[in-house]
C-alpha cells in the first residue's frame, strides 16, 4: 500500500497492480469502439501512476484534472501520493506505447530530485488529506478534501505564479462537487446535505 523502493516505475506498478492492465492507471477508449465492441479491451493505458483517483473533471482548454488519494501507512516525511493532478489528453496521443506515457509517481517513493520521467502533481498535498471530487467553476478548479483539514478547496496563484490552495468551506464529509449548466457550483454531503454556491453566497 505504501511506496516502493529500489526497482523501477515499470516493475512497481505491476506489484501493486497485481498483473492487471488496468490498475493504477488512467484509461481510455475511443468512443466509436467502446461502444461498438462494448470490451473492456478497447482501453489503453493514457497515464501511470496513479493510486486512487477519487475525482476527474475537465476544463474549458479539455485537459482533465484528478484527485489521487495516497496511501496511508506511510511516515509524513515520504510523500503518499495524496495530489491534484493535470493530463492533457493533446499532448499524449492515443495508442503511445505505455512506458512512454506520464507517469505520476506512485508507487515509487520520489524525495530529493525525481528522475526526469516523473510527472509532478499541479499540488502535492499532505498525507492522509483524501482528496474526494473535483470540478471546473468559475475559472478555476474545486476539488473537495475528506481527511485531515476537511472541506471545500479551490485552486489559485501566489504572486510568484505558484500554485496554492485555500479552503473556502469547512465541510465534513464532502462526497461529491458538480457544475451546473448555469455555472453554479453544487457539493454533495455524506449526511445526505446538497449545497449550491454562487460567488458572494458566503
């Protein structure tokens, strides 16, 4: 469950994967043959190292943005792999062979200076944060966090371009983030609460 040491990015996702082609990963079919084929085998690798993507959303520019939820068992001083991550689908063409596709990390442990190969995530966030849904509003990207700091997030830039986060809304268990057709950002609750938030409601 935890970070793998000593081999490399190839042999360590088939461990964690068991052999199967299609774990830890980002998939993808075109649309034609999935639902021609209806095969499970229409699929191919697009992205590695990946743990466990809790949410996957677009924005307006067709790049997808996930929330990857780390592993647990791990000393806060290694990285888990708890992360918002950026794949443009333009920039990997389908049928790439899979060593060649961006590789996020897990589950290598990668301190010090990652190998050139690696894929940083647009926000490493801290252990056990559980990243949930994510979803493109009002220009930039929300995404909800379950474990510790719990709440409502959106992204922004410090002055130096950087990227960061701030919680806007402290809300425990935040389950699920939507847009609606009229731009309004929608969050679902684990106790069964449904929320609309426009700017200015709070």
């Amino acid at each position: 469950d935890g970070p793998i040491v000593g081999i490399p990015e190839a042999a360590a996702i088939n461990v964690v994967s068991g052999g199967n082609r299609f774990a830890a990963r980002l998939v993808r079919a075109p649309l034609d043959a999935l639902l021609t084929q209806r095969s499970i085998e229409t699929f191919q690798t697009a992205a590695r190292g990946l743990r466990n993507p809790y949410g996957l959303t677009t924005d307006p520019s067709g790049r997808l943005w996930i929330t990857d939820n780390g592993a647990t068992n791990v000393p806060e001083n290694v990285s888990a792999g708890d992360e918002v991550n950026l794949f443009d689908p333009n920039a990997v063409p389908p049928g790439l062979a899979e060593d060649s596709t961006p590789f996020y990390g897990f589950p290598l442990a990668l301190n010090g200076s990652p190998p050139d190969w690696y894929t940083k995530p647009v926000l490493a966030l801290p252990n056990t944060s559980a990243p949930t849904s994510i979803t493109w509003a009002y220009g930039t990207i929300f995404y909800g966090q379950y474990g510790s700091d719990p709440g409502l997030y959106r992204l922004g830039r410090s002055a130096d371009g950087s990227v960061v986060t701030e919680r806007i809304m402290l809300v425990w268990p935040l389950l699920a983030t939507a847009t609606a057709p009229d731009g309004a950002l929608w969050i679902g609750t684990g106790d069964g609460g449904l929320f609309r938030l426009t700017p200015g409601c709070g």
